[in-house]
C-alpha cells in the first residue's frame, strides 16, 4: 500500500504460486513491462494484480496519500504453461476495485483508471486442476474506467471443466474501455466477454 512510481521489468518467474505481481491499493504510474511466467500455478488468485480497495481501515485503503492504481502500463509480458492448482476463479492480469466500507458509496475517482494493457503473451493455460465452475480469465477487468486493451495475443487457452464464462478478455461494471487488435483463442470458452452496468466499451479489429 504505497505510493509506487515504479519499474517492474524483465523479470522470470519460475513454478510461483500467485500472486507474480501484487500492487495492492498502489501503484501510481507504474510499468510492468517484458517479464515472463514459466510454469507458474494460479492457486488463490492471480499471476499480475492490481487492486485498489477502499476500507474503514486507514492503512489499508486507498487514497491520494497512499496511492492510485493509475496510468499502469502493462507490457510486453509473456505467460507460458500456466497452471492451475486449485479450483478457483482466476485470471493471468487482474485489475479490480472493492468497496469494503461499512457504508460503501462508489465512485469513478475511486476506480482503477487510466490503464494500458498492450502486447503481452498468454501462450497456454492448463485448467485440468481447476475443477468445476470456476471461470479462468487471460485479463479481468471490473470496475476499470479508461483503459486500453491492445495487441494482446491468447493461444490455447484451457477452460476449467468446461465452464464458458471462461474468457480471454472480461470486462465488469467498466466504463471507456478500447479493444482492439487483440487475437484471441481458446478452447470452450468466449473471446471476449461483457457483464454489469458497462458503458462506452469500444471494440475492434480483434481476431477470435
């Protein structure tokens, strides 16, 4: 929970659990940029998290202080034979907001915003762990506002005991989403997928 301006590159991550990268309620301009993912087991979560969290606890929230999940750029990582390890929804790039207050009131100022997910690699995920009714997703977007999605390659991508909500791209109670150029494969489960009170959602020129 801090106020990162920071680098994370070309790094190899070898048979991890998740999560890779946690920028938990932090994260300000931040890039995440050419790492690769070998072999790595999504058991409880996700390979790449950004997640900003809003709670009665001060430490532990969100604000102008302790940083915004803003203006990340996400780049040119590559994921390779990830796993499965346990049955779990998860996703190989998350970014998410939760209102934990005991009286929530949402707001787009609040939300992850301003993001750019570009040309990064998803080359096979292996869901025979994962049991039934647990969706897997290459990028899960919920409650994002401003982001671009582009150039963007899934291949072979699993779905856990054939559970369709299984998704190369989901987009959640998002606004001002572009996707575009993406090529996106998988076996038994849906390109792109689009759920809750989303608007201005641009997609284009994707291969499916």
């Amino acid at each position: 929970t801090i106020n990162s301006y920071g680098v994370i590159s070309n790094n190899t991550f070898r048979n991890s659990l998740d999560n890779f990268i946690d920028l938990y309620s932090s994260g300000r301009q931040t890039i995440i940029e050419g790492n690769r993912f070998i072999g790595c087991k999504t058991r409880v979560g996700h390979a790449v998290e950004i997640k900003v969290s809003l709670t009665d606890v001060p430490s532990n929230t969100s604000s102008d202080d302790n940083g915004w999940v803003e203006q990340i750029i996400i780049n040119d990582n590559y994921f390779g034979d990830i796993r499965a390890h346990a049955p779990q929804f998860t996703s190989a790039i998350a970014v998410y907001y939760i209102d934990n207050r005991a009286t929530p009131s949402f707001t787009w100022a609040e939300t992850p915003r301003n993001l750019i997910i570009s040309n990064n690699i998803f080359d096979g995920w292996d869901a025979t762990a994962h049991g039934s009714g647990y969706a897997a997703n290459a990028i899960y977007l919920v409650s994002v506002s401003a982001a671009i999605v582009t150039g963007n390659v899934v291949r072979d991508w699993d779905v856990s005991a054939a559970y369709d909500y299984s998704s190369c791209l989901w987009v959640e109670g998002c606004q001002d989403i572009i996707v575009t150029g993406n090529r996106f494969s998988n076996n038994g489960g849906t390109g792109i997928s689009i759920h809750g009170d989303s608007s201005f959602i641009s997609v284009s020129d994707n291969h499916m």
